[in-house]
C-alpha cells in the first residue's frame, strides 16, 4: 500500500517483520502506523493463503494521515478526487510554477485545518515524502529540483489508490498517543487476543523525526510501559540503535533478532546502512 511516502516506512523490511508475526491472531493493532507497511502486508499474506483476517486496527497520533486512510476507506469520491488532483497536477516543466503555487497554498490549509487532501498532497511531493506536523518549522520541503526529478504525485498511480482502499475499507482507525490508545485496547480488548506492532521514533535519531523525536526519558518510558504489557499480549518492536544493551534486553524478557537496511538519510540526501533490531515477548 504505498500511497504515502514516510520517513522509516518499513516497506523493504515487511516480509521479514510479517514472517515473524503469529498468525493465530484476532486482532491486529499497529500502534505508530506511518504509511501501515506491515498491515498492509499481513493483509496480503492473509488474501494469499485464504486464511481467515484478524480485525486489523491502525493508530497514529498524527490526525491528518488517519483521516487520509479515513477518506480512502470511505466512499468513492474520496479516492477519485485524489486521482483528479493527480491527474491535474503532472511534473512536466511547465507545470512546475502552478504546483509549487498549489503547494503553498495547501501548506496554510494543513495547518488550519488538518485537511487529509492537502497532507497527502504534499506528502507526495515533499522529497523525502515527509510532511512535518510540528508548528515551529515549516510544514515540508517541496521545491523546483524535487518535483522534476521525484515526481511524487504521478508515481501514485489510481490503481494504488484504489487497492489500498479494498484495505483499508477493513481496518478501524484511532488517531492517539501510544499510551491512551494501549490504555483503551486493553479496556475493550481484555487480555492475550491481540498482537502489537511498534514502530517507534528511533533512538538517538531526532533529526529524522518532526519536533525532534523523543528525548531518552521518552524511550525508557516507553519500554516500562512495555515491561508492564508484556505479560498480557505479544507484540513486536521495530527499532534502530539501542536504548540499552543486548544483554539488557535479554534480561528483561525480550528477544532480538537484527538485519541490515539501506535507508535515505533526509539531511545528506543519501543513501546509508543501517541495523534494524527487532525485539519481541514470545
């Protein structure tokens, strides 16, 4: 489902990480969902073996792109109007002064409004395809050099659009911090029938994410929420270096397996490696 572009999508990574997930679930919930790259691909592995789908449930705090899979869920006119958009607005040369005109003016609407049309707008265009939710800095990066040599918006082709929406048409949308949504799952859900995934901001890698990241008393909250779960689900955390040891993650519970990733570094605009650990309870 590769309707948005988002710095940390797990596209490359979502057979491995989806090979690791049981697939005895009934529920499914994504708790940072990004662009849904795993959800996406559990949804197919589940339309290919004919095994019968959990209840798949998408959270982001990020409210724009939550009403974006909203719309795409919704009835028809919402994807149309997207591929009209597309349509209109190609990355021929000429075309260039009227997107970048467009961009603007779909800037002062997200900030206003939140509109999921003017996110998805210029999160396909934006190199890097991030859109920066934070206030203090500007909302993305669209210029001249970009739209001609990453022609976002035409890269999305209608049948992409349509396809995420035959998914997405079957996934419930939450738009929360972690913390409520975990606290509302386990208050609806009870015990043990869910599986978690997380995708977290990674440690020690604030540039990447809008308003800095998370700050290190951010992180270690985050895994004495998980300290306190891990006994009533099972859940898999996507992470990049390390908040603590290996041996310390060994110690709490967790186990962790680790592969190799080329990922885009947003500030150099090159391509660099990169360790993915993956830490789960079971």
């Amino acid at each position: 489902m590769k309707i948005i572009r988002y710095t940390g999508s797990k596209h490359k990574s979502a057979g491995l990480i989806v090979d690791l997930i049981p697939k005895d679930i009934q529920v499914y919930l994504e708790v940072f969902c990004g662009s849904a790259a795993i959800g996406s691909c559990l949804y197919e592995y589940f339309e290919a073996t004919g095994k019968p789908h959990p209840t798949y449930v998408f959270n982001d705090h990020y409210k724009p792109l939550i009403d974006l899979f909203r719309l795409l869920a919704g009835p028809k006119t919402g994807v149309q109007k997207l591929i009209d958009w597309r349509n209109r607005l190609t990355p021929e040369k000429d075309h260039v002064p009227e997107i970048l005109a467009e961009a603007e003016q779909q800037k002062k609407i997200l900030r206003q409004t939140g509109s999921p049309e003017s996110f998805w707008f210029l999160n396909r265009l934006a190199y890097g395809g991030f859109v920066l939710p934070d206030e203090r800095q500007d909302v993305c990066s669209i210029t001249r050099q970009a739209i001609l040599s990453r022609p976002g918006l035409t890269r999305c082709k209608p049948t992409d659009l349509w396809r995420a929406r035959e998914q997405l048409k079957n996934v419930n949308f939450s738009s929360q911090d972690y913390k409520s949504f975990l606290d509302g799952y386990f208050d609806t859900c009870g015990i043990g029938k869910g599986f978690l995934y997380f995708d977290p901001p990674y440690y020690g890698l604030n540039v990447l994410y809008p308003g800095g990241g998370w700050t290190q008393d951010q992180h270690r909250e985050f895994w004495n929420v998980l300290q306190q779960i891990k006994h009533t689900c099972r859940f898999l955390v996507s992470y990049g270096p390390l908040p603590y040891s290996l041996s310390d993650f060994e110690n709490m519970g967790f186990r962790v397996l680790s592969h190799q990733l080329k990922y885009t570094n947003i500030q150099t605009k090159k391509r660099e490696d990169s360790t993915e650990f993956l830490i789960m309870n079971y």
